[in-house]
C-alpha cells in the first residue's frame, strides 16, 4: 500500500520524511519517501522547501468537493538535502495508466493544441499526441506565456514534468496529465514543418475516422466561401472540395474572398474533411467574392422530407441558399434567430464575416437572407455514435445579402404591457395626490370650524 493510502485511512493527521522531487505550482510540492511519492500542500508559503531539500512534514489530511484526498503541511523542518534521481523515461500510455504517480517523467510526441485556460490564464494547456494516445499537459505559466500557438501546434517535442493522477482542479474529470512549471521544460525534438511543406489533404472517402484522425497535418489551399464563429471558415478547394476550417488564432480570420493556405488537423463529422487547430495564411490580399447563384428555399424543402417529417438536408452544406423568416432573439455577438416561413423551424444566420448586416435588426423582423448554408455537425469520436446534426447556420458575405421585408408593428405585446403599467402607475400617483388633497381641506374645514364656534 503507497503512503498515499495509508495516510488517509489511518488518521487525520500527517507526518512525512522524505525528499522533495518536484515542485508543482505554488504552494504544493511532492515529497519522496520510501513508501511512494506524496502531493503536498504548503498552508504557509514562506515555508515552501526546494526541490532536493530532505524535510520532515507535519500537518493534516482532508476530502475536497471533488473526493480527492489532500494533504496539508502546516510545519516543515529542512534535515538535509540530497540530489533529486533524474526524471523517468516513460510514453503517453503509461501516464495515461497512472503508472508513475507524482513521479518526475519525461515523455515525447507531437502537439496538436495549444490554448490558454479560459478559468485560469496562469495555465497554457498542450494535447501531446503519440499513435492513437493523447495527454493533456498543464505548463504553469503564471500568466507570463512566451510560447505562440503557430510555434507549437505540430512540433515534436520532449518534456518533462509530474504525472498527476488528475488536473487537482476544477475541470475534476480530465483524468491524468503532465503538469510543468514553466515553458523552459519544454524541448522541441523537430519544429512544425513550414507550412508549406505540409502534405497536401488527400482523398479520405475509403479511409475510416479513426485512421482519419491519426494522420497529421494537411495543407489546403483555396477561396475563403464563408466565416462564422469568429474563429471558422468555409474553404472552397482548388480540387473542388469544400472544407470547414477551425482556425487556432482568431485575430488573423481572412475575409471572405481570400486566397488562403489553411494547416490544420484532419477529422470528419461522417460527411465532410475538417481541419481543426489551423494556422492560416493569406495568399492574395484581393478580395473575390465567389459569385453563386442562391436557391430559394422553404423551411419544408430545407428541414423536412415535404410530408411533415423532419429530415434535414445536409446536401445544402456548403451551397448559397436564400430563406424568410422572423427574427425571434438577437442580434446578440453579429447572430441572430431566425424562425424560417414561421414554421417553428429554425437556424441562426451568423454575420461575423459582415457585422453591419445586421444593424438596426430587432426580433420581429421579417428578413429575406442569402448566405452559405452550414450543417452543424457532431465530430466523430471513437466509441460513440454517429455525429448528430443539430440544424443549420447561415453565413450572408456581404450586408446586401440580409434584406428587411417589414418591420415589426409599433404597438407591440411588450409596449402594450409597458403603457398600461404607466397609466395604472399615473392613475395610482393620482388618486394618492386626490385623497391627500382632501385630507388637507378636511383638516382646514375642521380647525375653521373650531375658531369659529370659540368665538
């Protein structure tokens, strides 16, 4: 049984001699002994032992929210120190198989993303990928991040840093990972190819998902069709394949019209090639806006088999349609709602690529739009079903491509309720004023008559 263990079931207290091998972000630490190695966390920051420091730890042991047994040292008495044994040379699957605990390892592979915590910008997370096997690897940064994600994203690295059992916190379910203090431990082996040496995407239609998703970076070189999200586009190849690109940096999102190289990962929903975590990179700076012929469509002919029964086409996925409908929410962050033909069916029609389409637009509108139809789809995953299609977006290029039909009458259900609760207001102020009026006259009346029946 590991000390981990036998602390936790034995008492409530916590007595610990041994080395510390590894500092993880402040104030924990793992402290080696000859029964395992131990995550520990320091309740006094001026006492947080370095790394190669051999101490003895007293404190106590806890339960968090997430059923995860903590241990905290509340005193540490530095005895001596000792050199730290060099870090294990291990792979991706024995972390994922939690076969060096809290133990300093080196592992290899390919990073395939790259991304700050939303919930915590002191961390820069890195998917580490070898074969078929990925790890999430947490790199402490304390909010200071030198690494850009273009230098990153398909590098073959080597890095060092602790296998943790699990992330410790928030996000309790991500499983084990590599955790790292500071981006110096990270080594790359072979930098990401130019991207312009990058193979180019191939015919994938006999190859299954799961090879699909193995296969590394691939190169497209197209016109930008349609941009949605902020961060995606819609590339019509040179080979005429069309192909949904998720864009690692937002900022640098081409127009619609752009010659464009796009880098990125392979994966697919069942229908279409996606590539994920791309960098792009403009080709020609002049914009040429596919010119496409739009097909009108109902809300019968788009979501339903022409009976009743809900069938979405995704054989419109890519092409330039026109809908009607009235606008039920938005516009909220350049998308709005919008119920198509008043048939309960609805899509969002999505303006990033032209936010000033939009301007002026409120629900009740009925529009006419033109645009690129998306299918929003699942990715596939291994073990799951097929990707489901939650619906349609519509991407309008141009702020011609939005038209409004009629506006929504003046007096509506909301100014209705927002007048009658003025009048009843006004009505109420009134009859105060009135009967406060007369108990002044009242009050008058009676003192009058007071005077005169003294005299």
């Amino acid at each position: 049984m590991s000390l981990l263990i036998a602390v936790a079931t034995t008492t409530d207290s916590l007595m610990l001699t041994g080395l510390v091998s590894a500092a993880l972000y402040p104030p924990n630490v793992v402290i080696c002994s000859d029964a395992g190695h131990t995550y520990v966390r320091m309740t006094d920051r001026s006492q947080i032992p370095r790394v190669g420091d051999l101490v003895i730890a007293r404190g106590r042991v806890k339960t968090d929210d997430n059923r995860q047994t903590l241990y905290y040292c509340d005193h540490v008495e530095k005895i001596g120190s000792k050199p730290v044994p060099p870090p294990v040379e291990t792979t991706i699957e024995s972390i994922l198989d939690n076969r060096h605990t809290f133990q300093n390892v080196t592992v290899t592979g390919e990073i395939v993303d790259s991304f700050l915590d939303e919930i915590d910008p002191r961390f820069r997370h890195l998917v580490l990928r070898s074969g078929p096997s990925a790890l999430y690897v947490s790199v402490y940064t304390a909010g200071e991040s030198t690494l850009k994600c273009e230098a990153l994203i398909g590098a073959h690295v080597r890095i060092t840093g602790v296998s943790l059992p699990s992330h410790g916190g928030r996000r309790a379910i991500v499983g084990p990972q590599l955790q790292l203090i500071g981006e110096h431990l990270i080594k790359i082996l072979k930098p990401a190819s130019d991207i312009d040496k990058v193979p180019l995407l191939e015919d994938l239609h006999h190859i299954s998902p799961a090879k699909i998703n193995e296969l590394g970076r691939r190169r497209i070189e197209g016109v930008v069709k349609a941009r949605w999200h902020h961060n995606t586009v819609m590339v019509a190849t040179d080979d005429g394949r069309t192909v949904v690109v998720e864009c690692v940096n937002a900022d640098a999102l081409p127009e619609v019209g752009a010659r464009i190289m796009a880098v990125g990962f392979p994966s697919t929903d069942l229908f279409h090639i996606q590539l994920s975590n791309a960098i792009l990179r403009e080709l020609d700076t002049a914009r040429n806006v596919p010119q496409e012929a739009a097909t009108q469509l109902t809300a019968q002919e788009l979501f339903t088999d022409g009976k009743g029964t809900t069938k979405l086409k995704v054989i419109h996925h890519g092409e330039c349609i026109s809908v009607r409908g009235n606008v039920l929410t938005g516009p909220t962050a350049g998308a709005l709602q919008l119920d198509v033909d008043n048939s309960g069916y609805c899509l969002t029609v999505d303006a990033s690529a032209c936010p000033d389409a939009l301007a002026g637009i409120e629900p009740g509108c009925r529009l006419g739009v033109t645009g690129i139809c998306i299918a929003e789809t699942e990715t596939w995953k291994s073990f799951h079903r097929y990707p489901r299609v939650h619906g349609f977006l519509l991407a309008p290029r141009t702020p011609s491509d939005v038209t409004v039909l009629s506006r929504p009458p003046w007096w509506t259900p909301a100014r209705a309720l927002y007048a009658f609760v003025v009048l009843v207001s006004l009505i109420v102020l009134a009859f105060l004023r009135n009967r406060r009026l007369l108990s002044i006259k009242v009050a008058e009346r009676t003192m009058l008559a007071g005077e005169l029946h003294d005299t």
